[in-house]
C-alpha cells in the first residue's frame, strides 16, 4: 500500500469519475476539498472497514471494485453489491456517526481517496453546496438496497436472480454494437452471495447460458449479446 498526501496520482480529476463531490463544487472549493484527502493504492483482497466499527474516515473509490458486504457471527455473508470508481464507501456512517452497517473489501487493485472523517464535516459545514453530493450518494446507496430487495425478493427462479444481478451490474456499462460487457471480478461464490443460491448453482447456470449462447465470458469480462433473450429466457419481468 502507498500513501501520499494531496494530488499524489496527478490528475485526479480526470480518473474515472474520481469523485462526484467535485462535480458541483467551485474551483476554490475543489482544491480545498484536495487538499484535505491523502491517496492510497489497495491490493485486491484488503479489507477497507468492518461493520460495527466507529468511522473515523470518509473513503472516495478513484478506480477499482470494492465488495459491500453483510456478515452474521455464524459466517455466512450477504454481497450487497459492488462499488464502482466515483463512489464514496461508508458515506452515511460517516456522516451520521454510527457505526458501519457493511464491510467493505477490495476485489481488484484500487485506488482509493480519504479524509479524516472530522474534516469532511468541518468542509460541509463551510460549504453547504456540497450537501447536494451527500444526498445523491445516499440515494445510491438506497438504489442498491432496492436493487437487493428486487433480486432476492421478486425474482422467483435463480436464473431470473442471476440474470437480474448481471443486468443491475450492465446499467453502468457502455453497449458495443448491440452487445454489452460488463468487468465482473467476483466469484461464483460470491456470485451466489449476491443472490442468495450456492456456487455450484451459479456455475451451472453460466454453463447453461454459454450453452444456449445467451452470455461469453472472458476471464472477468462477460458479454451479453442480446439483453432481451437472455431475459426472456431466465423470466425476468
């Protein structure tokens, strides 16, 4: 892990979405908001935070997948989702003071920005623009928890849960003549902590589709030829 303070990858602001809250600040603002975060790289497999520990840190994802996850004392797990580059991790802990309700960890190498908890409020409340920032970050966060429902919930087959997974994970992936792709560096353990099935599950289930020519797969890359089909086939609504 490196650490270094200030702008220690260069330019930040053009790294894939470094962070939604300069979107909208001021440029006077925006160096400050720099000025206070200090710049990490993560090997994939760190743990970021754990839930129930006290935040004393607000953390911006600049590139890489971070796994959100929810754990019981008996060790079983509960993948809420993936965070994707321009997503700040924890943001309603920190801003709230309770503890952390998930855990999050890295899944490939990344980039991660942080500020000391204390002043990223002592920053609100000097600029309360940036409130806008925080409220569309929370409402990420209750689009994931829908989408979590949505799949465990509503879908009734576990075809139609991975299906759904895979098509929440293609929302932010650009289309390439008519096919979309889409990076997916779980498992098909974790896969199956997702939506709720065993791995054994998930893996017959991508056969199937490959079998049928719904979905390839190259290494982490998946590609989805035809949304619809692939729809139709597992019965999603």
């Amino acid at each position: 892990m490196r650490n270094s303070p200030g702008s220690g990858w260069g330019s930040i602001s053009g790294a894939a979405r470094a962070s939604y809250f300069t979107e909208r600040l001021s440029p006077d603002e925006c160096r400050e908001f720099e000025s206070l975060r200090t710049y990490s790289a993560y090997p994939s497999g760190v743990t970021l935070f754990v839930e129930q520990e006290l935040p004393d840190n607000v953390l911006f994802l600049l590139a890489g997948q971070v796994k959100l996850s929810l754990n019981s004392t008996a060790g079983r797990r509960m993948i809420l989702g993936v965070a994707c580059p321009g997503e700040t991790l924890g943001l309603s802990s920190a801003f709230s003071g309770s503890r952390y309700d998930m855990t999050a960890e890295t899944v490939s190498q990344c980039r991660v920005a942080s500020m000391a908890r204390g002043a990223f409020l002592e920053f609100m409340r000097r600029h309360p623009s940036a409130y806008r920032n925080v409220a569309r970050e929370v409402c990420l966060e209750c689009a994931r928890a829908c989408a979590k429902v949505r799949r465990l919930g509503l879908a009734v087959t576990a075809s139609a849960k991975l299906v759904r997974f895979l098509l929440d994970q293609c929302a932010v992936t650009p289309q390439t003549k008519g096919s979309t792709r889409l990076i997916c560096a779980l498992t098909h353990e974790e896969i199956g902590e997702c939506i709720g099935a065993s791995r054994e599950t998930v893996s017959r289930l991508f056969c199937d589709f490959r079998s049928r020519e719904l979905l390839q797969s190259r290494g982490s890359t998946l590609i989805i030829s035809d949304r619809k089909a692939l729809e139709a086939y597992a019965g999603v609504e």
